[in-house]
C-alpha cells in the first residue's frame, strides 16, 4: 500500500484555489452591480458598480492600461507630470513677461 503525502491532494479531480484564480485572471472576471437609493419615488442618488479581475496581461489585450498613466501607481506618469508641469510654469512666466510688458509700454 502506497503512503499519501500530507501535502497531497487525494481528490485530484476538484479544482484548488490556485486553479481558480489562474483560471480567473486568465479568462477575466466582471462582477457588476447597481445600487439605488429612493425616497418617495424620488431617485436620490444611483451607484453604478463595475469590477473587472483580470491579469495585468489580459487587460493589456483589452486595452486597460490606466495604471501606466496614474502619476501615484507609474514612476513614468509622475515624470510625465513633472516635465508638463515645467512646461506650464514657464509658459505663464512667458504670459506674465509679456503682461508686464504691454502694461509699460
């Protein structure tokens, strides 16, 4: 008779909870919801809620790359900023210069 490891699963049939989620991020995942809050039928205030769980892979495929852009979750977004931000403070020097200018003249 053969010893099972405790580490063993003996139904290998039944999916473990790595399975799922490899299988999850995957494929994708979209929980989706809406809540609705009434008060004497009048409509006061509606949440629409969308989740998507995918891997970071599979939202590349779908388009999803917001995190790249968000200057608090990408070093490169911040450096984006910061180079706009330079851009913009010396445009309105340049405004300012030639108010200053205008206003002598």
């Amino acid at each position: 008779m053969t010893e099972l490891s405790p580490w063993s699963s003996t139904r290998s049939s039944s999916p473990n909870l790595a399975d799922i989620l490899e299988r999850v991020l995957d494929k994708g995942m979209v929980i989706a919801g809406d809540i609705t809050i009434n008060l004497l039928d009048i409509e006061l205030l509606t949440i629409k809620l969308r989740l998507l769980v995918v891997s970071v892979d599979k939202a590349r495929e779908m388009g999803i790359d917001w995190w790249e852009h968000d200057p608090s979750l990408s070093s490169r977004a911040s450096r984006d900023l910061a180079v706009e931000n330079g851009r913009l403070l010396q445009r309105i020097a340049e405004l300012e210069a030639s108010d200053r200018e205008a206003v002598t003249r």
